[in-house]
C-alpha cells in the first residue's frame, strides 16, 4: 500500500519539476514585463552582456 503512495508522489513531484523547468523561463519574463522591468529582457541588452561576456572569455583563453 506505502509503495503505491510514495509512486505516486515520485510522479507528483516530477511533474511539478518538468513544469517548472519548461515553464519557468516564460513566467519569469512574464513577470518582469509586468513590473515594468524591460531592461532584463530586451534584445539589445541580453546581446550586449553576450558580447560583453564573449570579449572576457577571449582574453581568459588567450592569456592560459
């Protein structure tokens, strides 16, 4: 009878882990753009901190 339940709540629970993970990223930008917080998810910017990001692993890789 007890190893039903704890299969059932196994399930219960990776379920609620593939939600979160395949939803997560969307309620997030969701919830910035209702705060108002465009900053965080505009284009321009995420492509800046890429680059931004690109140019200091440059340096990293060519100094080692």
């Amino acid at each position: 009878m007890y190893g039903f339940i704890l299969q059932v709540v196994k399930m219960l629970v990776t379920v609620v882990i593939l939600f979160i993970v395949c939803w997560g990223p969307k309620l997030t930008l969701d919830l910035f753009k209702r705060l108002r917080m465009e900053f965080v998810y505009y284009t321009a910017v995420f492509q800046a901190q890429v680059r931004s990001l690109l140019k200091k692993l440059k340096k990293i890789t060519i100094i080692a």
